[in-house]
C-alpha cells in the first residue's frame, strides 16, 4: 500500500459519500444516471466474488463490503425510495452496448482463463466504461449540479490516482498488471473533457453547464 | 508474470 493507492482509495470512498450525501439530504436522485450506477454494482459484484475465496486484510473485506453495499443502497434510493425524482427520460444510454462488448473482450483477453479471473477481467473493463451513461446524461441535459461535479471529480482522481499507484509500484514493487493498467488509463481518459470543465467553471463558483 | 490469487487492489 503506497500513498497514491490510499488517496484513490479514499477519494473512491469520498465520491460514494458525496453521492449519498446528495440524494440523502436533497431527498433526490435528479441528475444522477441510474444506468451507472448499475453497472457499478455489476463491477463490484463480479470483481469481489474473492470475498469467498481468499482474505487479504481487514481493509481490504471492509472496504470491499462497503462498495457493494452502498452500490446496491445507490440503486434502492434511485429506483425504489426517491424513484419519482430519477430523470429516466435523460437517461437514456443502452447498458447493452457495454456490457455485451465488454463480456465478449473479458473472454477473449484476460491473465487466464478461469471463472473468477474472467469476472474480474469483466469487471476492470466494464469499470473503465461504467461512467459513459453518466457523462452522457450530463451532455445531454447539458448541465450537473455542483455536487453532482464534486461526485465526478472524486471518482475521476480516484483512478487517476490508481494510475501514480501503479507507476509507483512498478518502480518499487516489481509489480505490473497489463490488464488493470489499460483499463484504468482508458477510464481516466474518459475524465479529461470533464476535469477540464471543472476546474475551469466549478472551482471558479461557476455551475457545471455545457456550451449549447 | 502476475500473481492471480493477490488481488490487493480495489
């Protein structure tokens, strides 16, 4: 565990609050694509099936425990507890188009061809992806509430920070995983237009909104 | 090579 990997960590943790935070205070989901948020939960359901299999530390079950929980808490509020606020007209991206892709290259390109070690491929790719919905949405009603900009920015750093991760580790641990780093580099890319939107209007007391 | 049963990363 470097510094780079416990930032992301904790920024992963912090988007997860904020979005919670979010809908918890304003008693609304408006804004945030529950197509993401699916897959997210799908991300973090095949990626910790080793919750059964093998134990790394307490850390590591906590904070595994902590992803899939509120991933699945996410989708009660937005489909069940605050469902007349989702924005279901603008959320209109094809989940099928990802994860079809997606299962079909975790099949064809992964470190062996296994159960778990499939899901887990599945996973990494289908993370790198699960954002498009979101993104789109914003594009689409051409504007997120601040918050809903902090949310991004949290969970965009969190990968970005997993990239310094694995630069450091390669360095000094020896470690490099091919598969994690193309996905995570593919992911942060999908960030760039966004990171530039926020620090160039949010961090100046500006409302995230689109040219028209 | 990579270690398959040492997933550590979230």
């Amino acid at each position: 565990m470097n510094v780079f990997r416990l930032l992301g960590d904790m920024s992963h943790l912090l988007a997860i609050l904020i979005l919670l935070l979010k809908m918890w205070k304003t008693r609304s989901c408006a804004g945030i694509s529950g197509k993401t948020q699916i897959l997210f939960a799908l991300v973090f359901t095949t990626r910790y099936l080793d919750l059964f299999s093998s134990f790394i530390s307490i850390y590591n079950t906590t904070m595994k425990l902590f992803f899939i929980a509120s991933s699945y808490f996410t989708i009660f509020l937005m489909y069940s507890k605050f469902k007349a606020t989702y924005d279901s007209n603008h959320d209109s991206f094809r989940m099928e188009f990802l994860v079809v892709p997606v299962g079909g290259l975790a099949f064809l390109v992964n470190h062996e061809f296994l159960p778990l070690e499939i899901l887990w491929t599945f996973s990494i790719y289908l993370e790198s992806v699960a954002i498009l919905p979101q993104l789109f949405m914003v594009s689409k009603t051409g504007e997120a509430e601040t918050i809903t900009s902090h949310y991004l920015f949290a969970l965009g750093s969190y990968r970005l920070l997993y990239i310094f991760n694995w630069v450091y580790r390669y360095y000094f641990d020896g470690f490099f995983d091919l598969i994690a780093v193309v996905a995570g580099c593919v992911q942060t890319i999908l960030y760039c237009d966004f990171f530039y939107l926020y620090i160039t209007k949010v961090l100046k007391g500006k409302k995230l909104s689109l040219p028209a | 090579d990579v270690e398959l049963d040492d997933k550590d990363e979230l």
